[in-house]
C-alpha cells in the first residue's frame, strides 16, 4: 500500500511551506466550517492541492503527521522526520541491502568482500549482529545493521580531534543527545535509529562549519529532531532533554 499522488502532492506542499516558514511545523492547523475554511496563520500565497480530511488520516497512519487534535471541522499536529525524508527520496522506498547500508553508512575507506552470499564488514567499529535476508547468510563484524550508535560515536569523535573549544563544545552535547535518544523508552528501534542519523549529521557539520550543504543538511536534521520528539508522551525524557540540547547545538552550528 502506497500514498495516491494527491496524497503526496499534500504532503509535499505542505512541507515545502514550512521549510519556506509559511507554516509552522509544530502547528499544522486547518479549519474548516460553513463559511470559510484554510490554514491557521499561514504565510504564503501558494495554492494548496485539493484534498479531504481523510487524506489528513492516511498522513498519519504513515507515520509523516502526529494530530494532536480532530474534528469534523479541524485538525491540528506537528510534521514528524518521516515527512521531510519522504519528500526528500521522492516517496522512494529505502533499500537496506547489506551493501548498500555499508556504503552508505559505514565507508572510511574499509573493504568489504562478498562470497556466496555470505557478507562480511570489517574494521568499523560498533557492536555485531547477524543478518538473514532471502535465503542467504550474512555477518557483520563490527556493525549492527540497524544500530548506528558506533558510526555516531565516531563522528563525533572526528569532531572532538578538530579541537577547537566550539567543537569540543559541540561533542559534548551530542554526545548527551545520543545517550537521551539510546535510553528513551517511548521510541521504537526504528526511530532510535533514524534519530541517531541526524545526530551524526549534525557531528559532520560541525566538523565542515563551512560546508553549506553539510549546514543546510543540519538544519534538516534539528527540524526531523523537532518531528520525532513533538510525537513523544509529555512524560518522555528526551523531550525534557531536548528542550536545552537542541537550541543549544543550534547556536554552535550557527543555526539558530
């Protein structure tokens, strides 16, 4: 089951209009009542797709909008990572193949050999796991397909030898950021891990502070940051955590 292209012409305008900051992201409002209807205080002027309330539902059901409130004549919410890295891929289906997770993930100039189905990884750092996928038999030594915790704690320990004391800085509350999210119980393996991307991509922008894509990239990964913990129980601690973390590391890169 796949989003209709209305559905993900919805989706896609709506995320454009909040990185346009015609919308606020963890405020999506629409009203709609017997004399008017449209989006709370937003900014723009662009046309919106058509689209019915139950198009809003099936948004949800995937995992791209949290409604905090719903009605008959309004629903209100937050965007979550999910739907900025939809948009992102063009709705494309992430392939998680051993060797492409490898070589997107994990290359620092390691080899990789590949015999008979059986794939092997080695000199990365981290924690093994087995894999089996159609059939085969595949081993990683020295990740866990799925945990990126090791790769995260190695940019940012890239990002401590710069040594410089913005740096050191920075290292240390991403590293606070990626204990809060390994430790929050309310997040699914998945999410853990997808918060755990941004973290490492917040790692190698502060490594490249003038790498406009590395910047542009990091504000994408503090907005997905934003996304995941809006979703969150008020009871959640990286919520707590967040609240300082995030504005925090923000200023460091320049961000905010």
């Amino acid at each position: 089951m796949t989003l209709t292209e209305k559905q993900k012409n919805l989706l896609q305008w709506i995320v454009k209009e909040v990185r346009a900051g015609n919308l606020k992201e963890d405020s999506i409002w629409y009203i709609r009542n017997l004399t008017d209807y449209g989006w709370v205080d937003y900014k723009g002027s662009d046309s919106w797709p058509p689209f019915t309330f139950a198009t809003f539902d099936i948004l949800e059901e995937y995992g791209y909008i949290k409604w905090q409130q719903k009605s008959q004549n309004q629903y209100k919410g937050t965007l979550t990572g999910k739907a900025y890295e939809a948009v992102d891929s063009n709705f494309a289906e992430p392939d998680t193949s051993p060797k492409l997770y490898a070589e997107n993930y994990y290359n620092f100039g390691e080899t990789m050999t590949e015999n008979k189905g059986n794939v092997n990884i080695s000199g990365v750092q981290g924690n093994v796991s087995g894999i089996a996928a159609a059939g085969e038999n595949q081993t990683m030594t020295g990740v866990a397909l799925g945990q990126i915790s090791g790769v995260v704690t190695n940019s940012i320990g890239q990002l401590q030898s710069t040594n410089t004391p913005e740096a050191t800085q920075l290292a240390t509350l991403l590293e606070q950021l990626q204990s809060a999210i390994k430790n929050e119980s309310h997040l699914t393996p998945e999410d853990k891990a997808e918060a755990m991307e941004q973290v490492k991509t917040l790692a190698e922008a502060g490594q490249k502070p003038e790498d406009n894509a590395l910047q542009k990239a990091a504000k994408t990964a503090l907005k997905i940051l934003k996304g995941t913990i809006a979703g969150l129980p008020d009871a959640a601690k990286l919520a707590e955590s967040c609240a300082k973390l995030l504005p925090a590391i923000a200023t460091l890169l320049s961000l905010s």
